[in-house]
C-alpha cells in the first residue's frame, strides 16, 4: 500500500504535457552506487544572456574592483559550504575538493586572465570570465588523461559561479527542493552539491561530467547515488516526476512503473545492507581467505586526501599524480613548492609508502612555459617520460624536492609512459646527478637513493618487461592507457567505447607478461588504472599474480571486502581459465559465470 499511496501522490503532479508517462530507460555512467526511487527536481545551472560590453577608459579599473569583490565574495561562500559541510560529514573529504577551487580563486591563471582581458580588451568582467574558461577549455578539453581533461569541468564550475555572483538578479534555487529529491542539472559544482540539503537529497543526475570529476568523487564521500554523462534526460524528465535511479550501473528509469518499483526497493535493501557491513572492514586485513595479503593503497592529487585515505585503511599512496603542480599556473613551481607539498604528505602519514609519479603532462596537456608545441596526434606525441627527458629542467626539480624528503619517508618515483629501457636508464643517471649536485650544495641526501619504477602503459613496455624489471625496483601497470593503446580505441570516444574492454585477451596477456616478469624479478608489481578500483576485477588480477592495487579510497572497503570472499587457489584456477579463452565474448561469460559462483 505504501508503494501505491507514493506513486499515485507523485503521478497525479503536472508534467510536460510533451512527455509520455509510459516507462523510459535511460543509460549514463554510475559514479556513486546507490538504489533510489525519488522525485525528480531539474535545477536550472544555465545563464543565458551573459552580457558583453566595451568600457571607457574610466570604467576600467572599476571594472576590475568589481571583478574581484566577486572574486572574495566566492571565496567566503566555498568557505561557509565547507563549514556546513563539516556538520554533516564524519569525515572531511569536501576539504580537498573545495581546496581546488580557493587555489582556482586565489591568484590563478584564470584569475589573472580575467584581469588582462578587462584591462586589453577592455570588456565587462562577464564577458572576460567566459572568454578565459572558453580559452582554457580549448586546453583541457583534448587531454588524452580523463584525470586532468576532467579539471576543466571545475575550471567552468568556478566560472559559473563568479557569473551568478556577478550578476545579482541570478539566484540559485536550491533552497527549493522537495524529500527524497533527485536533482537532475545540466552539470553541477561541488560547491553547488555540498549546498544541496543532505536531509532531501536523495541523488543526481547530470547531463555532463565524468567519473573522474571532483564533483563525482564528492557525491561518493557524501553518499550520494548519482549518474553522470545522462545526455538527454532533461528531455525526458521534470520536477515532480518519479524515477529509480542506480548509481552503481547508471541505469535511469522515468515514470517507473509500480512492478519497477518493487523490484527497485527491493534492490534497495539489499544494497543498504552490503554497504552497512562495509563500515567494520577498515580494521580488517584485505587477506584472501587462505590468508594472503593484498596491499590496497590510494591515488591522490592533494595533501588534504590524506586524512580521508588513512580512514578507509589504505596501506599508503599508490599513486600521488604530480601535475597538479603544475595545474592553472603561469610560472612552473619551484623546488620549495614541491617540496612543501610532500612534507604536508610526509607529515600525515610518515610511516606509509607514497608513490611519486613525475609530471605526466606535455603534447596536448597545459603546463607553463611550454605551450608553443602543438601535436599532431597528441596521444602519440611528446608526453610523460618522453617531455621529461626533452625538459629536463622540470624533472630535475621533481628530483630534488624528492630527495629532500626521502630521508624521512618512504617515498618512491615511478616513471610515466616509459616505453623502452633506455629511458629507464636516461632517468636513473638523471637522479644520480641532482644527487651529486646536492651533495656538493651541502645539503643531506641518503646514500640509497629512492626506488625507481616504470608504469606499464604502452604495448613496447609490457613486451620488454623483463629487461625494464632487471632494471627497476618495482613496476606499476596502469591499465587505462595500456588498453586504449593495445586495442587502438579512444576511451572518450563515444563511437568506440564500447572496444574499450579490460578484458580483451591481449590486454590481459600484456599484464600476465608484465606481472610474471616482475615476479621473475623479485620487485613489487601493482595496478592502479580504473580496473584496480572495480571490486569485480580483484579476482582475476589476484589470480594473475598481483599484490598490490591503487585506487580512488572510496573504493577502498569494496575492493577490501571482496578479497576477503575470495581464495588465492579458486583466482588463480579462474585467471588460467581465462588465459586460456581467446574471444572476448568467451571471457565475458567466464567472467560472469565466475561471479555467479562457479569454480573452475
């Protein structure tokens, strides 16, 4: 009776007298798993009408006060949502996220190209912002890394706000919103999310944004269920609608039906249930059930996800990216800023590992003082290792913030888009001598340099990586590039994602190869792409032989807990049974059968 007295209270609301009330399916990217039957409320993020206009020698400077006033008064908003935030969190991952946008705010590249544009072009502070974010999006928006393509989304979502506070007849309308409300948006900030009523929330919908997003990874701290990458749900949907939403599949369903909703309470419950028996794992070891033990360490980009990291019982940093040092900038940073940065690491967590990956940037990807280079084809071009190795400047820094720390830290350098030995070796002598130099600076650097590893990403490393193993101390696969340049598939190209698929039988001979070679070797092997994440793939790659996983620490207790439910004989029979498949709908099924519960 409940279910009926709930849809026929929602259903009886107007609707858009274009829209059909039969059932409608839509698909997007889950990005926080979840189970909810709600109302749909569309929060209207758009600003249409921005105006445009030259100014008179007077009215510049003006101008550019008003500018930033706009500019502080943003800043004490991000600052009281991470106040409230703190009241609702038991945790504090919101501090990270809303950190980036007071580093966006505070004397940014985009800051100081909205002033340079008032002042040259001589254009109202609206049109300025919108010129710098279409600039910026023109950089951001070609990245081949789905990781650092995703800050342009945060670089718009500030832009957006200072334009809503720019223009004073703009409002939000988030203080209107019914229970168990479901806010569907074109795109949404975090700043934007934290501000939504944790009491009626119940979870979102956008239209753009990416998993990687900082607004994605804040709906997964919060809780919140949420689909991104839903194109045209504003078509289909309006406020007072009924939808079932799942946040771990992105399965959307508008004007479900009542068995549809059964079936999703249902689904609901069972959901809640596994997600309450996650909470006890954090003291828990992540051992297989015949007791071997799977280091699970976290991929960070700032020292405020350290304390968030610690609280799932990550075992260290697996992978700590390094460009965000050199994000929205005009000048590369120096040594100290770098340096700076790992203390504040060091400082939370002196007695766990931390992976240090140098700069993986270049070719299309934006850094300071070097924008004159234009690629061809970007995913091919001068990146990683290879940009490194041409501006040795910029590693050499990296070098030597490391080896002022690594006295007092576990802190490890792994080599990106390494693709033969020789940039291995290139490298080694590189670190050899910032060392040297050092030394004769007087300043104190251990006899026993920090390790050295490569990330397996391209198809030549994974070939040779027996020798890159004789020559490193540890290697890291990151699955992501190592499948996107095996099967020759864009992953953020909507026509051939589908390709995209970890479990091609050449991408997995790849990571069998790298994974024994290393073992061959005695060095630590890990994986720290987007399948070390997903609970679903740590059977197989426990089976395949590795040790060690990387990943977003959300993902920490799920991984956990499904190595605790697994054994190291029943993986390792399931990987040699795929090992031996040659087709990938082959493995699929295996793979299916597999977590249905058969053995092989």
């Amino acid at each position: 009776m409940k279910i009926k007295r709930l849809f026929s209270s929602i259903v009886s609301r107007p609707r858009h007298p274009a829209l059909p009330e039969t059932e409608t399916t839509r698909d997007g990217v889950g990005v926080s798993p979840g189970i909810v039957i709600g109302q749909a409320y569309v929060y209207d993020t758009t600003l249409e009408n921005v105006p445009r206009y030259h100014l008179k020698d007077e009215q510049i400077s003006p101008e550019i006060r008003r500018f930033t006033d706009t500019v502080g008064q943003t800043v004490n908003e991000i600052n009281a949502v991470t106040d409230r935030a703190k009241n609702v969190l038991e945790s504090d991952p919101l501090t990270s996220l809303l950190d980036v946008y007071r580093h966006i705010l505070k004397g940014s590249r985009l800051m100081r190209g909205v002033v340079r544009r008032i002042e040259k072009d001589r254009i109202n502070a609206e049109a300025a912002v919108l010129d710098e974010i279409a600039a910026l999006s023109d950089v951001f928006s070609a990245m081949e890394d789905p990781y650092i393509s995703a800050r342009i989304e945060d670089i718009r979502n500030i832009g957006q706000r200072l334009l809503r506070n720019l223009q004073t007849n703009i409002s939000d309308n988030l203080d209107q919103l019914p229970d168990n409300a479901i806010v569907i948006a074109q795109n949404l900030s975090a700043t934007d999310t934290a501000m939504l009523s944790m009491r009626k929330i119940a979870a979102l919908i956008t239209v753009n944004g990416s998993a990687q997003s900082h607004t994605s990874l804040l709906a997964r701290s919060l809780g919140i269920p949420s689909v991104v990458g839903a194109a045209d749900i504003m078509k289909i949907a309006s406020t007072g609608d009924l939808i079932a939403l799942d946040g771990t599949y992105g399965k959307i369903i508008v004007h479900p039906t009542p068995e549809t909703i059964e079936l999703y309470r249902k689904y609901r419950t069972d959901f809640l249930r596994w997600k309450r028996s996650l909470k006890r794992l954090r003291d828990q070891p992540s051992s297989t059930t015949d007791g071997v033990y799977i280091r699970l360490k976290g991929n960070i980009d700032l020292p405020e996800e350290v304390p968030f990291l610690l609280q799932t019982g990550g075992d260290g940093i697996g992978l700590m990216r390094s460009e965000y040092l050199y994000m929205n900038r005009d000048t590369l940073p120096a040594v100290d800023d770098i340096t700076a940065i790992l203390n504040k690491i060091v400082d939370q967590m002196p007695d766990k590992p931390i992976m240090f990956r140098t700069v993986d940037i270049g070719a299309d990807k934006c850094l300071p003082d070097f924008s004159n280079y234009k690629a061809p084809n970007p995913a091919l071009g001068l990146r990683g290792i290879r940009f490194a190795h041409q501006n040795e400047t910029v590693l050499a820094d990296q070098f030597e913030a490391v080896l002022q720390v690594c006295s007092r830290a576990d802190i490890r350098i792994l080599l990106p888009m390494i693709s033969s030995v020789t940039e291995i070796l290139n490298t080694k002598a590189l670190l050899n001598k910032v060392a040297d130099k050092l030394r004769a600076e007087g300043k104190p650097v251990p006899d026993k340099l920090p390790p050295v590893g490569a990330m397996i990403e391209v198809p030549s490393a994974a070939l040779e990586a027996d020798l890159l193993a004789a020559n490193c101390d540890f290697l890291s696969i990151g699955t992501n590039d190592l499948i996107q340049y095996t099967v020759a598939v864009d992953r953020t190209d909507a026509m051939v994602t589908k390709l995209f698929n970890p479990l091609n039988p050449a991408v997995l001979k790849l990571i069998k190869m790298t994974i024994d070679a290393a073992n061959a070797h005695n060095i630590p092997v890990s994986v720290c792409g987007e399948i070390a994440a997903n609970y679903h793939y740590a059977a197989l790659l426990i089976g395949l032989g590795v040790r060690e996983l990387s990943m977003p620490a959300v993902n920490i207790p799920m991984v956990k807990e499904r190595i605790r439910s697994i054994s190291l004989y029943d993986a390792e029979r399931f990987a040699n049974h795929i090992l031996t498949l040659h087709y990938p709908d082959d493995i699929t099924s295996a793979f299916n059968a597999f977590e249905e519960g058969k053995r092989f």
